[in-house]
C-alpha cells in the first residue's frame, strides 16, 4: 500500500453523486475510472469519454492492483452487495463513500470486515435530477462534505479522502457517524418529508391551488421531484434518527395547530422558526486548524471542531 | 364616477407588496399616489420620487375628488382602521386590495358599507424582505394576480382592477373569494408553517446541523426569514382553511411516521408528494376567452374557469 496521493480514485456507481465525483476528480487532475450497474448508465459515461466499465469484479481488480481508492457511490439499499463484491475482488483498498446516511453504511463496513480503512463521507450536495446526464464536475464546488472521525480512522486513508474532497471544491466538515445521522435527519431528510407532504396537499387543491401557487410552494416542494425511489433511499435508512425529529416536528406542528385553533395565533412557532432561518443565514464556518491526522486525540478534537460548526478547509 | 381606466390609483400602504404595485403602476403610465402610516416609509418613497403622504384623510380626500382606484396595501390587521376612514372620506371610491386573504377582507368591506365597489385581489409575489427600500417595479410581472368574482361584483370596477393588475404585467385568476382562502392555505400559508417548523428543527440541532445544511433546508426554509408579525399576518386570518389543511397535513405526516416505525418506509407519503410536485411542474394555464365582464352569468363563468386553473391575459 502507498500514501501516494495521486493513486487512481475508482469510482462505484456512477449516477449523479459518484458520476459528479468521478468528473471533478479527474478534473482535478486524478487518474479515475469506475463501475456502474447500468449498462446505459456506463455507456453514457464512456461516451463522455470516461473510463467506466459494467464488469465489477474486473474493475475491483484493477482498483486493488493500482491501490485506488474505492468510492462507494450507490444509494444505501446496494451498499451491501457491492462491499461484499470489494471482500472479495479488493479487500486491501482504502474506502469511501457518499452515502446520505453514516452508521448504517459504518455497520456494514464493518460486518465485511474492510473498516479498516474505511473513511466515510457525505458530499452536502445534489439536484432534483439524477444519473450520468445530471453529473458535473462542479456540483461539489464551495459545498459541504462531511467526513468521517469516528474511533480507529486510519490517518492516511483519512487524508487521502480529505484531500480528494477538497480537490472536488469543497470544505469538510470531520464528524462522527451517529451524529452526521442526527444532523442530516433535521436539515436533509425532514426538508424531504415536509416537501412531500407540502405537495401531496397542494395538489389536492386542484388546479385552482396549483394555479395559484408561487415562490413559498414552489421552494417549499421542490426536492419533492425527486425520484420517489431515490428519496426513500436517502431517508429510509436513517429511520432512527428522523423518527425522533419527526415527532418532535409532529408535536410542534400539533402546537402550533392547536394554539391556531384556541387562540387564532401561530406566534411562538413562527417566532421559533425565524430564530431558527436566522440562525442559519447567519451560522458561521469558523476554520479548524492546528490538528495533525494520527496526532494523539486527532479524532476527538476533529469531531469537537466539526460540532462547533467549524470546516476544515486545508490539509496540514 | 368614470370609468376612464387612467383614473388615478391610490396606493394605502406602500410595503412590500403595495409600494411595488405603485411603482408598478406609475411605470405604467398611472397617475399613483398613496398614504404611509410610517413617517420614514413615507419619505422614503418620495425620496424615491414617489407621491406618498402620511396624512390619510387629505389622501383619501383626494383619492375622492379624482375618482382614484383605492388599493387596500396593508395586512389583515390594519384592514378595519382604513376602511372606517375610507368610509369616511372616499365611501364612494372603487376599492381593492392586495392582502392574502380574501373573505374577511370580504366581511370587512360589506360590514363597512363599501362592497358595491369592492373587488379582491391578491398577487401571488413577495420576497421574505419588506418595506419600502424591498419594492420593484417588476414584482408582479409574469405572476399570478387573483381576482375576486364573488357575487354582486361591479362589472366597471373588476375591470378597470383587472386592468392594472394586467398593466403590471401579472395574469389573472378569478375566484370566489372562499376557493380563494382554501386554496391559499395549501401553497402559501402552509408552506409558510412547515418552514417555520423545519427552521426550528434545524436550529434545534445546533452549529453541526446548520454547517452541513443546504440546499433541501436552505430551500425548505426560505420562507421563514420573513417578519415573524408579517407571516403571522399573512396565516392568522385565515386560520378557518389553515386549520382544516394543517389537520389533514397532520394527519398524513403522522401516517408517514407510523409507516416508516412499523414497516421502515416512506412510500404512500413520498409517492403521494412527487406526484404532487409532478402536477405543479406540469400545470397548464388555459387562457380564459370569450366571457364579457356584466353579461349573463359572467361571475360563474369566471369562477369555474379559474376553478379550472386558467388564466385570463388579456380583457375584451
């Protein structure tokens, strides 16, 4: 194994997310190919003049002969079948992926024994539109990529992934995986259930309703386009977490209802809620330094960092 | 009274919403002047050139003597204090209005005497910004003005308020002013509730949630950054068709949750919203034609036709 930082990045999956990836890596310079299931799917890739192949045990093969490292690029539900195909074919790569979900993808890195150097990852972007024909190469570009700093991170895997993150355009932003899940149930995956809801109750207004719709419907809905199957594997596998925000919502949602109802006033939540808009527009993204990969408590100060809302913008 | 369509119009209230429509007007080629309670909202506008007076009974005293269109351009809960003035220095002014419901702006004209030439109104435009130094000549262009067509409505007075929401380059829903109330509450009012319960949750997570927040939250929320007093304007008054929508949204998240608990999926709830979104993305705008504003059945005509979702461009 080499720490050479311009090892080949093999890409598995390549739809928006990984397709987008494997396009800003070799954008930045990175020798890339990749996997995709669909034959169309890698027909397209190749088309564009990317190097992407249908045969999975033949470009794991070459993935462990040239120590790339593997990018997970699937949706969770094919998570499985594919780190049981890199037991096999290439036990000894570093590992990655971009799944919107982190323990879930940890716990089955681990059940295939490849957590060792496993570093998970989640890029804080995308569009409403899905496969090769929506990737690019700029969709990470000044976006938020979530890292992995969970107990036993290999240092050098870390940095390799780190560094191709931000060599996509992006800031990293190091976390632990059950706390990435927590988080994302409360600004990814409830933003999707409030969105299909909001648009299952527009549409049953009717065209009148839907006539009248504009800006706050149109924002309100709009990762409701999102292919059903695709939603539910970005929010499914994080049940858990968003179970609990969900009910939090629920109840404040209920609150809000019933004080509507008894008092004619929407007060407290509405005043919650700018708080809260507030509060995002203004968050700031303090920068991390001063903290060595593989320096005593590297992982504890990353994580501390990353829940403070800082990002890690430069490697050391 | 005239019906010379270059009547004057008088803004009352020159916010967001109704200092945009005299710009807009003015732009037009209308003689706009208006009333600002504020001192500094007033100055503001004339330091922009604009004919804004703080003083009500000399404005509205004016609006009387040129036959000026009155444009009711404050929220719900300022509407009675104007009427009551209006009622007495203009009671014979044609009258409209720009707030986000309509049947107790309805109630409110009739109980003051003032619906023989009352016609609702409500542009579906704003930006989470306000005041004055937020107007634009161009807010209303390419959007959707509703107008009312509840019955008993004055055939010269809907069209010279169809005429200028047209000459601000909108196009036309008519409807009863219920529809109206009923179908705002699904794609305004509750896309403004579920922001605000989304922006709570979020902050609710703290610095780590917020720095990985983007694109579903930063969309989902946007319209919680509007003034809490504003929003509250905006939803209370129509609390009768929120309370029924929020119930029934309640209900279809709670379902959401019990599904994703006991069976660990989203489907009914994802599948009902990206058909939902599907039928906004693809709505059509039949132009409405062929009905003459005072003939026979011309206020059922226009309501069934905006029932439908057309849209009315041009006027006879």
């Amino acid at each position: 194994m080499t720490s050479d930082p311009s090892a080949p990045v093999c890409v598995l999956g390549t739809g928006l997310i990984g397709g987008s990836l494997l396009r800003a890596a070799v954008a930045a310079g990175y020798t890339g190919f990749g996997y995709n299931r669909s034959a169309p799917g890698a027909a397209a890739a190749r088309a564009d003049g990317f190097d992407v192949s249908g045969d999975l045990p033949g470009v794991l093969r070459r993935a462990a002969s040239t120590d790339a490292l593997l990018v997970l690029g699937v949706p969770m539900p094919a998570i499985d079948h594919l780190l049981a195909e890199i037991a096999t074919f290439a036990p000894g790569c570093a590992l990655t992926d971009v799944v919107s979900v982190k323990g879930p993808v940890l716990d089955a890195v681990r059940e295939h024994g490849l957590d060792r150097r496993y570093v998970g990852g989640h890029p804080m972007a995308g569009t409403a539109r899905s496969g090769w024909d929506a990737t690019d190469a700029d969709l990470f570009r000044d976006a938020v990529w979530a890292i992995g700093v969970d107990e036993g991170t290999h240092a050098e895997t870390w940095l390799r992934v780190a560094r191709l993150a931000l060599d996509c355009g992006s800031v990293l932003v190091p976390v632990r995986a059950e706390e990435h899940d927590g988080a994302v149930a409360r600004i990814s995956h409830l933003p999707h259930v409030f969105a299909e809801a909001l648009a299952a109750a527009g549409t049953a207004g009717g065209p009148l309703a839907l006539g009248l719709a504009a800006g706050s419907f149109r924002d309100g809905t709009r990762v409701a386009g999102s292919a059903p199957d695709l939603v539910r594997a970005i929010c499914e596998p994080n049940a858990a977490a968003l179970l609990r925000v969900l009910d939090e919502s629920l109840a404040a949602l209920t609150a809000a209802r019933d004080s509507l109802r008894a008092d004619g006033t929407l007060g407290p939540l509405v005043d919650a809620g700018y708080s809260g808009r507030v509060d995002f527009e203004d968050r700031q993204r303090p920068e991390i330094t001063g903290i060595a990969p593989g320096e005593h408590d590297w992982l504890d100060r990353y994580a501390e960092a990353g829940r403070a809302g800082g990002v890690i913008t430069t490697l050391p």
